[in-house]
C-alpha cells in the first residue's frame, strides 16, 4: 500500500446538507449523491477534498505546505500529486421524527459493520462487538431508551417492536467519546445519544434513508415584479441536521516536485495528517452547496493518525 498513515474523520451536520448530483429525473429537481448499489446518501470524496482545502487555505496562507499536502492547482497538476487522500463520506447515523422523544438516531447492523470494516482498514479499533440484527418488524434499543412509546418504537408513521440490548448503549457511548464533536456546546447531546439511537433492520434503515430526506422548494424572484420567474421554481433534496457521517483519511510522504523539494516537517504521512487536523481540528465548515443560504455547517471531529503496513 502506498499510503502510511490513516486516521477516521467524522462529520456532524449541524444544518441540512445539500451535496448534489445534478438534475434529477425524478420528483426531486436537484437530489443528493447516493451510492449505486445501496442507495445510501454519501458526499463523494472530490467535494470533501476540495472543502478541507478550501478551509486550510482560509487558515494559512503557507501555499507552499498546501500543494504538498494537497496536490498543486490544475495549471500544475503535472508536477507531482498530493499526499492526502480522504474517501467519500458515508452514512452512519440518520436522525428520524419519533413519537418519543422527538427524533432517534438511527442506524443498521449493515452500516455498523461497513464502519467497522473502514476503521479497520486504518487499524482504528471500535472496541465492540456488533448485535445481532433485528428482526423485520423489531428495532434494536438501549435499556434506557427514551424513544419508547408505550410498547413501541414509533418512527415517522411505522410501529416498532422494542428489542433491548446492551450493545446499543456501548456503540453508542464509543460514539460519544470518540465521534460526536467535542465542546460545552454539545454536552447535551453526549447525553442523548445512549438514550434515543435505535438498530432497525437493513431494508427499513435503507427506506428512512431514500425516503425520510429534507425537501426544500426554492424560487428566484423577479427583481420588478416579485414574482416567480420562468424556471425559478425547483425542489432541492437535503441530508437533515444531526446527521453523523464519517470519511477514512489517508496520506503518504509527499512527493517531490521538479522546483522544489516539501518542507522538512512534512516529512511522513502522519505530518501530513496532523497539518489538516492542526488546522481543522474542533472546526465547523461549509460542505456541499448552497452556502449563502446557511447550509451545509458541518462540524469536525478527527481521530488518531494510525500507521499502516506496520509501520
């Protein structure tokens, strides 16, 4: 493997997310990238990329540390490619409406062990096992669940049987500590999350994700007559807030260039690494489009750099 070192990097969508995939040819003008085969919603790796360049670039102005890291600009790309490579951002916890307790976080055995499997890959240990998936009709919650409604589990306008199981609480306390973002300001859903993440099984989760999405109508003005203007009407499909997605980084030494030679505190993969997370670390930042209307905040929690190859 060329890459050296890896960390995880999760994302916490603090106002709904729009990371488009062009014109649709369904209901929905302008909907949200999905994987292929799943369905899933995901943020390619492209536009992840290019918003921790973007947000770098806005907290040094070292252009020098940025072609390393990050790869020159297209007039140069040429001259050598980047050290840093993280991959698309995939689904990990999905908010839905709940009878109970307002909204649940919700997630599947399927997404759990994709998670696993990626943060294995960067020799990141979750440190629990995963449940058992449910049964078609029940949903997986902690002892302590505040998402029960008398004996049920009621997500949107779907009922629930309620299966109690400690694996829940431990997932969801790893999360915690190691995924949501940390700050006085998030303390009160540190709380929260043992109390209302629920396990449905594959097929719902999947639904949830096609179906429970936020649909925005938009409409552009005419500047004399304040009225809708020919095509100024379209529907916009978002992630919703308190999404949780996470996306595997990885990164080499950087390559030398034909001009000059990286800076002597680049020298490994894992310098690279720490030279994002210095600069973005405990940050929020816009992702995706449809900036000047507030959306798309996302706030960052980066994990531990972990050598590769036994390194």
């Amino acid at each position: 493997m060329m890459f050296e070192y890896g960390q995880m990097l999760y994302l916490y969508v603090e106002t709904p997310l729009h990371a488009g995939s062009g014109r649709g040819l369904g209901a929905v003008d302008l909907p949200i990238q999905r994987e292929r085969v799943t369905g899933y919603p995901l943020v390619q790796a492209s536009g992840i990329k290019g918003a921790l360049r973007s947000e770098c670039e806005k907290r040094t102005k070292d252009k020098t540390r940025i072609k390393f890291v990050f790869g020159p600009d297209t007039t140069s790309a040429s001259e050598h490619a980047g050290a840093f490579a993280p991959g698309d951002a995939r689904i990990l916890l999905f908010p839905v409406r709940s009878l109970a307790g307002v909204f649940a976080w919700t997630t599947s055995v399927e997404v759990l062990a994709r998670w696993q499997r990626d943060a294995r890959a960067i020799r990141e240990e979750v440190g629990w096992q995963l449940p058992k998936p449910p049964e078609k009709k029940n949903a997986l919650v902690s002892p302590q669940s505040a998402v029960i409604a008398g004996s049920k589990v009621v997500l949107e306008e779907f009922a629930f049987e309620v299966a109690k199981d400690e694996t829940v609480t431990h997932i969801a306390e790893w999360l915690v500590k190691h995924a949501l973002p940390e700050g006085d300001e998030y303390k009160y859903w540190h709380d929260k999350l043992p109390t209302r993440l629920v396990i449905l099984p594959e097929d719902v989760f999947r639904d949830f994700t096609q179906y429970a999405t936020e649909i925005v109508t938009r409409i552009k003005l005419d500047d004399e007559t304040k009225t809708v203007e020919g095509g100024g009407l379209w529907t916009e499909e978002h992630l919703p807030a308190d999404t949780l997605l996470y996306t595997p980084l990885v990164a080499t030494t950087p390559r030398k260039s034909k001009k000059e030679n990286p800076p002597d505190d680049l020298d490994s993969g894992k310098a690279v690494l720490e030279f994002v997370a210095k600069h973005l670390g405990k940050q929020r930042i816009q992702l995706g489009g449809d900036e000047t209307v507030g959306r798309g905040m996302v706030a960052l929690r980066f994990g531990k750099p972990h050598a590769l190859n036994g390194r």
